[in-house]
C-alpha cells in the first residue's frame, strides 16, 4: 500500500486516504510513493516469480491497495514478451522483443491502469467515476467499473473506433459522443465531475492510472531475466514505445527508479524511445525544440486513436524521462505506421494495433539513422488489439469456393 502521495512536480504532500486528483498547489500530476525500506527483504524477485496469482497482483506491495485479496481484477498483466523472427523487415534484428499488450482482458494496456485506478477507487468510496477516450481506455474504464459495481461516465469523440464505443456500452458505462478531440472530452468530464460529483479517472489527472501500467517495468525486467538466465532483472538497452497521454512511459520510468531503490537493478536505463504519428505529436516537437513542457497541437490528426492527445498533462515527466535516459522521440507517418502494422502481423504473427505498429515503423526508422544498432537489445510495445480497428481495413477481394458446385475443387489453386 503506498503511504503517501506527492506532487510529481512541486513534491507537495497531499492525503493519501481522501479522493485526489491533480496537485492542488500547481496542478500537476500526483505521484504514490511507498515505504519501499520496509518491503526490501520480503518483496524480492525470485519470491515474485513463484507466487501463483496469475496477474499484475503478484507485485501488490508496489500498488496502492490495502488488500490486495479485494483488488478489482480481471486477470490483467502478465503479458508475453515474445523474441522476433530475423525474417522479411525484420533480418538483421537478433535481439528485438515484443512486449504484447493485446493480452490483457479487454485487449489493450489499458487493463492496467484501470485496475489499479478502480481498485483504490472502490477502498476511497467513490460510487462513480468519469473519464475521456478516444479508444480503449473508454472500454477498459467501463470493463473494471462494472467489475467493482460503480457507476462510469465516458466522453469520447465521435470519430472514436466504433469497436471501443461498443464494448463501452455494452460493459454498462454511460456514454456520450462528443464532436472533437479528447481534449474537448475532458473539457466535458471535468465540467461534470465539478457538476454532479463524478470522480474525474482522467489520464495522469488521478494518482492511481500509472501505478498499473508501471508494472510494464517490473514484468519486463523479470521477462528478461528469464529469458538470459541471468540470476538478476535485465533490462533491455532500448524500449520503444507509442505514447499518447504517455502513462505507460512515464510509469516504467518510474518501476525503474522503485526497482533501484529497492536493489533489484543498478543505476543503468535503457534508452527510452516516444513514438507519436506526425499528424499529433507534441512531444517529438517539444524534444527537438529542447522544452520542458509540450505546445498543443491545434490540427491533431491521426488514425492512431491512441496516439491522437494533442495535450497531455504528463508532458514534462514524458520529456525528462526521454531526456534522462539519452533516448529520443520519434514521429511517423500514418502510411508508415500501418505498413508497420501490416508487417507485425505477416512476419510475426501479432495482429498489433496501429499503435503497435507505429513502434516497429520508429525501429525501422532509427536504425536506418544508425541511432539504433540492429544488434542491440530492444523491447517495442504493442499497446493493444488491431482487432479494435478492423473499420479501418478494406475486405480483399478472396476467391469464393462453393461445394455445391460438382467442379469447385478444380477451381482451388495452390498460392504462388
């Protein structure tokens, strides 16, 4: 359980057991902090690794719930990390993982956030909360929400991938289609959560979101470690990763501090890489402009849903971890990043979101710069299903095969 919570920016206290949102001071994100001296010996990775909880829980002592046995879970985390075949776009490249988060229980990273979010929820007595999306957040919030029995508000663009809207509402949340980005969505949620009472669930606008996705970092480090039989935690030298509102990132970000801090890992990071489609990136235009915090974007544009956060309130915690690590932040092209897409799917067998597929086009792309050596260790995240996109694919044009006919069977040719 942590035991406090501080401002991630002016590091002021606030009170862990009431309902937070952002600092109150300067507005910034909030920030769990645990007793992390008190944990040291008995939460150690070999014991992690043989616990049987068959999810994200077996690293309670680092997630902010008091009983770990009434957390809201669905089975969340865990996810596989799957080494890539050297074959097609991917030869040369003998050390490139994939971090698969289609896995989670309702197809994106998301799950992680949510769990956590609505575990601590549940123990503060909150009854509803609210939130914008622009795509799974919107479906893990309602997922985890009807799971605890609490009521969940979403506001989501319009243009929001019709599979999100659907499974929102099907999972029970109370659902509004706004004409805009998420940023005139959460202009909406905190308009009724001051309104009607609603807790506002909003990226990095409540401590708790990034507390689950940090466990990317713990899980990434014992996936490693098992993967080189070595007998400590292994990070890779580089992580790639799609960053919208940017939780995920800064969450590892944060694991790895909380890991050194508790003698899991050294002082090394991997590089960490942001990864934003060209049509939305303010944290690509931001790192190259040498800024602390990121200008709106005014025209963002992306088929990416995830990518497509014109303004993210983690702006300079997203900055300064790039920054800090000597990594970089990339943009793509939407054609590049559903080529990449594509090429997940035909190569590898993983059917990524464009998300996912925006990481693997940033590989691509760094190492023909050189910044990246196809040699090096390097770990891309899928961040969710492709499965949420179909809308996007057009139906080929497949040949049609009918028994009735005495003659199909002359019709079926072996593929060239």
């Amino acid at each position: 359980m942590h035991s406090s919570l501080h401002c991630s920016a002016c590091q002021k206290e606030h009170d862990a057991a009431r309902p937070q949102n952002v600092c109150t001071s300067c507005g910034k994100p909030l920030f769990a902090r645990y007793n992390l001296d008190a944990i040291r010996d008995s939460f150690r990775p070999a014991m992690v690794r043989v616990r049987p909880t068959r999810s994200m829980w077996r690293f309670a002592e680092v997630l902010p719930v008091s009983d770990a046995s009434r957390a809201v879970s669905l089975g969340e985390g865990l996810t596989p990390l799957v080494l890539a075949r050297p074959r097609g776009e991917f030869d040369g490249f003998v050390d490139l993982w994939i971090k698969d988060e289609s896995f989670n229980p309702t197809a994106s990273f998301k799950a992680r956030g949510m769990a956590a979010a609505v575990s601590r929820a549940v123990e503060l007595g909150i009854q509803k909360v609210a939130l914008p999306s622009a795509g799974n957040a919107a479906g893990a919030a309602a997922a985890y929400a009807a799971r605890a029995g609490l009521g969940c508000v979403l506001m989501m663009p319009a243009d929001t991938p019709p599979a999100n809207i659907i499974e929102s509402v099907a999972q029970g949340a109370d659902v509004f289609l706004v004409r805009g980005l998420i940023s005139d969505a959460g202009k909406l949620v905190r308009y009724g959560c001051a309104r009607f009472g609603w807790f506002d669930l909003s990226t990095l606008r409540e401590p708790f979101r990034v507390e689950g996705k940090k466990i990317m970092g713990y899980e990434l480090a014992l996936d490693l470690q098992a993967a080189r039989g070595s007998s400590v935690p292994v990070l890779p030298d580089v992580i790639i990763y799609p960053a919208g509102g940017g939780t995920g990132l800064v969450g590892m970000w944060k694991a790895f501090a909380e890991m050194q801090e508790l003698g899991w890992i050294g002082s090394e990071r991997p590089r960490m890489v942001a990864v934003q489609a060209a049509g939305c990136a303010p944290i690509v235009r931001a790192f190259e402009a040498g800024a602390e915090f990121a200008e709106p974007v005014h025209d963002a544009h992306t088929i990416a849903a995830g990518l497509r956060v014109p303004s993210a309130i983690g702006d300079f915690l997203m900055l300064a971890a790039i920054r800090g690590s000597r990594g970089t932040a990339v943009a793509v092209s939407d054609e590049d990043l559903v080529a990449a897409q594509h090429e997940l799917a035909s190569a590898q067998g993983i059917f990524a979101c464009p998300e996912g597929g925006a990481a693997w086009a940033a590989a691509k792309q760094l190492a023909e710069t050189g910044w990246l050596r196809p040699d090096q260790s390097v770990v891309l995240f899928n961040t969710g299903s492709g499965l949420k996109y179909t809308h996007l694919e057009r139906l080929p044009n497949l040949p049609v095969l009918d028994p009735r006919d005495a003659q199909w069977f002359r019709r079926l040719k072996d593929p060239a």
